[in-house]
C-alpha cells in the first residue's frame, strides 16, 4: 500500500509483469503461431497510470485536469520518493508496451512473406488494428512486386534459393477446380498429390490451396 493515499502498489507492477511476460511469450513463438494480443493488460497499464496522476494532483488540492507547475512542488521527501516510484514503473510500463507492439508488428510482416491472407487461427488472436495493418501491408508489397514503372516484376516471397528442379510435388488441402498451369490444367481434388512447376505453385501453398510433399515429410 502507499503510506500517503492507500493504493496498491502492485497494481501498476501488476500491468508491467503481465506486458513482460506476454514480451516474453511474443518473443519465443512462430509468426503464423501469435497469441491473442494484450489489449486489456495494455489499456489497463495505461488507465492506471493516468488514475494514480489524478489522484495525486486532487491528494495535493490542485485540477487533476492540469498539468501544474512543477516548480510548485509542496510534499514531503517520502511523497517524493513514492512518485519516483511511481513514475519509474510508468516508464517501464511504456517501454515493455512499445516493445509489445513492435514485436508483434514485425510477426505480422512476416506472415505476409509466408501467407497472401491471414489463417483463421492467426486472424481470431489479432486486433483490428492488427488486421488493418497487415492489409496495409499486403497492398505495399503487392504494389512494390508488381510489373510496372513503380514495381520490380518479381514475386519476393518466393524461395531465393534455386530448386534442384523446377516441379515440386504437393498435396491438394482442398478442392479448388480446375487450374492452368504452363504444364497443362489440373484439377484441384482434396487429397490428390501432383507435381507442378514449383514458381505456380507457391502462390497455391501460400493461399492455403495445396501443401509441400517431401516423402514422409511435409515441407
């Protein structure tokens, strides 16, 4: 408890530890595996601390609506020593929620080189500022790849390694019809294996459409 106003004081070390830990939890996972995002712990962090400021400023008799004179200080040493306290925490807390999102702002980069759209899974634990960004994303790349004047003409997503051959041997994951490709049309059954040229099928495997097969191994 704070000595002055009876405040926890583990509620706003609370909101660090839980920023931590989901830093920590971001940092270890996969991008097409990202956990649902901190929106409640991250508001709250930030309501805290905005609560404890204008508790402070009414406990000193001044607006808690303005942001005051610094130079009008008059509380104790051990008040002092309390908001320092208090303002070191705020600082981490912002550091560790900053941190937060720009982790899982470059998860979503990284998802767009590896999936055209969002999986399900990964879609129901992103925000929708989250989803609005990967949209954002996906268009600028797409306008960076494309033909033109403005873009390069080339598909950046795909292996930069050279394939010791040129088809590639997938699984149908589900019926998509019937597909023209440079070798002849194939139809898309749920199941079938078939070998296509590898640079036509990558846009399938990233939509979802068709899976790497490498014997017993799944690429």
């Amino acid at each position: 408890m704070s000595p002055q106003s009876g405040t926890p004081l583990l509620h706003l070390y609370w909101s660090k530890s839980r920023s931590h830990y989901g830093l920590h939890d971001l940092s270890s996972c996969f991008c097409w595996h990202l956990p649902s995002a901190l929106t409640y712990a991250n508001t709250l962090g930030c309501s805290e601390a905005r609560e404890r400021y204008r508790q402070r400023r009414i406990e000193e008799g001044l607006d808690p609506d303005d942001g005051g004179n610094p130079n009008a200080w008059r509380g104790t040493d051990a008040e002092a020593s309390e908001l320092m306290v208090y303002h070191t925490a705020i600082l981490r807390n912002k550091q560790l929620l900053f941190n937060y999102v720009k982790l899982r702002e470059e998860k979503i980069q990284g998802l767009r080189w590896t999936h055209r759209a969002l999986p399900a899974h990964v879609r129901a634990n992103l925000s929708p500022a989250e989803q609005q960004y990967f949209r954002g994303y996906d268009q600028l790349l797409n306008k960076y790849m494309r033909s033109g004047r403005l873009g390069v003409g080339l598909d950046l997503t795909v292996d930069p390694t050279p394939p010791d051959d040129p088809y590639v041997q997938v699984t149908v994951l589900r019926d998509y019809g019937e597909v023209l490709f440079t070798s002849g049309k194939v139809l898309l059954e749920r199941g079938k294996r078939y070998w296509l040229p590898g640079d036509e099928a990558h846009p399938l495997v990233m939509d979802g459409v068709l899976e790497y097969f490498l014997g017993d191994e799944k690429k």
